[in-house]
DNA sequence: TGAAATGTTGGGGCG
DNA sequence: ACGCCCCAACATTTC
C-alpha cells in the first residue's frame, strides 16, 4: 500500500500541503510527475516554459533523492497515466495539489471520479493561492471584478500560518516503478538551443526560489515602491516563474516578507512590503477572474470588445515580437523577453499597449506570444494582464488610456540604462535622445553611428497617428 | 498602473 | 504706474 503524490505546478518540498498529507497516512510514498500535454490541449506549456520545466524537474529529483526517495516521470494522459502507475505500486491513495486552468479542472475531476469509483483515496489540496478562488465573493454573492475591493477581502480572510518545512526523508516503497528518464521528455530546445540566455539568467527549482526570494529580502524589498517601475534596475523580485511553477508559495513569500519587514523596520507593512504583497494580490485576483470567467483566456471579460475592430497586421506583429518596431523601450522589452524569458512588468504594460493600440492587433496575438516566450507564462496572470491592457478586462485601465513609448521610456529609463542594454546599437545617443532617436538630429545620429532604416529601424507607426486611430476605433466601437 | 487638450494663474517684459 | 500680452507652470477635463 502506498501513496501516489502527484507533482504538478507544485515542484517543492516544503510547505507543500500534498506532501503533508501524504507524509501523514504513513505510508511509503511514490512521488510522480506526469508530462500532461496530452491534458492541455493548446494550452501545453510553451518553449520557454518547457525549458524551466525540465530544469525544475531535475532539482525536484534531486532534492527527492537527497531525502532517500525518488520522482517518478511518465507521460501521457492522467487519467490513463495514472491507472497504469496505480497497477504498478499498489497505490491506494492519490493526493495532489489543486491547478486551476479549465482544462486541468476538467481532468482533475475525471480523475477524482475515476479513483473514487475503484475505492482509491483521492485528496486534492491548495498549494498555490492564499485564498481559494471560490472562497471569497462580494457581498451580492458575486465573483469580484474590481481589484481594490478584492484585495480588502482577501487581506480579511487570509489568516497567515507559519509554512511547513521541507520532510527531512521520504518512506520509500519496497519497489519503484519504471520511470522515463527527463532527457526523454524532450523539454529542452534542440537545433537550435536558443537557451544560453535562459541559462545565464535562471536557476530553477526550490533551492533558486529560496535564493531569489532571500536576495529580493535584503536588497529591493523596502525599496519596491519607488523602483520596481525603473527596469533598468533590479527593484522586482523576479519571482513570477519560481511561482508558476510552484517552487515557492505565496504564503511563503506572504510569511518571509512580513516577517523580514518586521525585523528591518519594526513594522509589518512598511510601504516596500505592502506595495509588493499587492502584487502577489493581482495575481490572487487573476485567479479569481479564470476560476470564474474559465474563457478569460479567449473572450473579452467586457462584452461590446467582441465586436472590436482590430487589424491584421502580420508586418507589425513580426517587427514587434523582433524588437523592430523602430521604438526603443519597446524593442529593449521584446529582445529581453527573447533572451530570457522574462520583461520587466513597466515594460510589459508598455509593449503590450503598443501591439494592442498603436497596431490594432488582437490581445489574443499578444497573449499567445507572451505564452510561448516567457518562462513565467501562466495563464491565469497572463490573459487577466493582457485583457486589462486592452481595456476589455477586469477593473481594466480605461480603453484611452494609451501609452506613449517615449514619454513611458523617459519617465521610466531615465538615464536609459535599460535600453542601452538591449537595444546596443542606440547606446551612443544621449539620454535625451534615446527614447525618440527620429527626433535626433542627422548629424547626431552619425555621430552615434546610426543610420535610421538601416542600423535601426524607421518607426513602424507614428504613435501621435497611432494613438489617434485607435480612438476613432473605440469610438466606433461605442456606437454600435 | 496615461496622455493630450484645454483652462487658469501669475510673473515679467514692454509700451 | 498701469494695462496688455506672453507663456511657463500647474490644474482640470477629455479622450
């Protein structure tokens, strides 16, 4: 008799509330990850998600092994996966760690009816939210929209505990079932690796996580509200991709930062803290906004956006994902996603503005670019983002509400930091110039060895003209 | 978690 | 000294 945990978005040991359970029963314990693409349908992890993945899964072995146990892979469908594994073990119970997408709901309820009705034990669990999504609602009885209100009940409700430690061991079974080996998975890009700057960048697994968060404690924490807008900084936590995956919780995180802030200031919420916990609330609130909306992903939240007039812009679509759109801020952003799998959230707003408004191309576009580039790809943050970008979401920035690159880029990159890293062919202009190089003059411009349309490209699109069409577009859109 | 257009105010140049 | 204009600086409104 033994245990199935069934590691899903949750790749960590401690403060895991499966792995509590289980550890609990007593019995020996078989730890499994099952490669559900199968599950997913268009919804399978993207390039850059499939490269973390791999990564996180080698130091969950790892971590496993150091604990005298192992992780079990396999592929496939669950369901089937799943009865396979419970033949091979014995297992008489399955325990996991809730998702949240529509899909994995879908299945994870096949599965629960599955096991049930062969007599096997199956519990699910909240590794991943501070609040399940179905637990709180306004007063009317409704899913919330608005995210103020939301975090108020939120802050209400949740009633921190310490987190679990990580098991010092793992009761082994007498027998290990057969195991696929990671190579196998094929999650790693192959002819060619375009990961080096992955690599560069990341460190996946728990232990990363535990490190990232340590670093964000000691350095940003209690600077977070005045430079996590600054992307030519390191004033953000970098957390988003530990978190996807469930390397770290945000309990956790909620724990270490009030507790860190408590020490440092004699203040649990100091403006640092409570700035940064307000995001790990927008994330919370993402969540809601899928449970309750399962479509988000596909459908505006605001009906009258479906009748939107966006545009086919294949040209636009291509020089933006590139970083070729001819504006600098936007094109540091989109290189620095290309490079690492990661944006900086000032700049996401920025060129997520950018696709939907001065180029008229569907969020949808964005969203789906964001889901195979991005190593923190989560479907819940990423379309709730996306549709509040475009004006079509919920508690959305208000559809007029349009980013002008430059200004953003001066306010933002003042000294124009960020660009020069990405964008090195700008690296010469002066500050004042950097954020606008077709306002330069000729002779500046080949003092700074650049030739517009050839070193670096024409704008796209006149944002003035841009900013214009998109109005004249949401009027319309009024209209009818 | 905007930007641009429009309105208001007040200091200073000037006749 | 005074009125007039200009315009920066700031505030408000509109998209």
């Amino acid at each position: 008799m033994v245990t199935l945990v069934w590691f899903r978005r949750d790749l960590r040991l401690a403060d895991n509330p499966a792995l509590v359970h289980a550890l609990a029963a007593g019995r020996p314990i078989v730890p499994c990850f099952i490669l559900d693409d199968a599950d997913a349908g268009d919804r399978a992890p993207g390039g850059a998600s499939r490269w973390w993945l791999d990564g996180s899964l080698a130091a969950l072995a790892r971590d496993l092994a150091a604990r005298g146990s192992r992780l079990v892979l396999k592929r496939g469908p669950a369901e089937r996966v799943l009865d396979a594994l419970i033949a091979e073990t014995g297992a008489s119970a399955v325990v996991w760690n809730r998702r949240y997408e529509p899909w994995a709901r879908a299945r994870d309820e096949r599965v629960t009816s599955r096991l049930e009705a062969r007599g096997i034990e199956a519990t699910s669990c909240n590794a991943a939210l501070l609040r399940e999504p179905w637990m709180l609602a306004t007063r009317q009885g409704e899913p919330y929209r608005i995210f103020t209100p939301f975090r108020t009940a939120l802050r209400a409700r949740f009633e921190p505990t310490p987190p679990m430690p990580a098991p010092d061991r793992l009761p082994a079974p007498r027998r290990w079932p057969a195991s696929e080996t990671l190579a196998s998975l094929c999650l790693l890009p192959d002819k060619p690796d375009w990961a080096g700057g992955l690599r560069a960048a990341w460190s996946p697994g728990e232990t990363g996580a535990r490190a990232r968060l340590d670093a964000f404690l000691d350095g940003a924490l209690l600077d977070y509200r005045e430079r996590r807008d600054l992307p030519g900084t390191r004033g953000t936590s970098r957390l988003s991709p530990h978190l996807h995956f469930g390397e770290i919780g945000p309990k956790q995180i909620w724990h270490a930062v009030k507790t860190h802030a408590l020490a440092e200031t004699g203040d649990t919420d100091p403006p640092g803290a409570a700035t940064f916990l307000s995001e790990i609330a927008w994330r919370e609130f993402s969540y809601h906004l899928l449970h309750h909306f399962p479509a988000l992903p596909d459908v505006p939240l605001r009906a009258g956006f479906e009748a939107f007039p966006w545009r086919e812009d294949g040209a636009g679509e291509r020089a933006w994902q590139r970083g070729l759109t001819g504006y600098p801020i936007v094109d540091a952003g989109m290189r620095e996603l290309w490079a690492t799998g990661w944006m900086h959230n000032r700049v996401r707003m920025i060129v997520a503005s950018f696709l939907v408004k001065d180029l008229l191309v569907p969020w949808q576009r964005g969203e789906r670019w964001f889901w195979d580039t991005l190593v923190d790809a989560d479907l819940a943050s990423n379309a709730a983002s996306w549709q509040w970008v475009a004006g079509c979401g919920a508690d959305a920035a208000p559809y007029f509400r349009i980013f002008n690159p430059a200004l953003q880029g001066a306010k933002f990159d003042p000294r124009g930091e960020y660009v020069r890293r990405w964008v090195p062919e700008l690296a010469k202009l002066r500050d004042a110039q950097i954020h606008a190089p077709w306002e330069a003059q000729p002779i500046e411009l080949a003092e700074a060895g650049i030739t517009l349309g050839r070193t670096y490209p024409q704008r796209i699109v006149d944002h003035r003209l841009a900013r214009q069409r998109a109005l004249d577009a949401f009027a319309k859109l009024g209209k009818t």
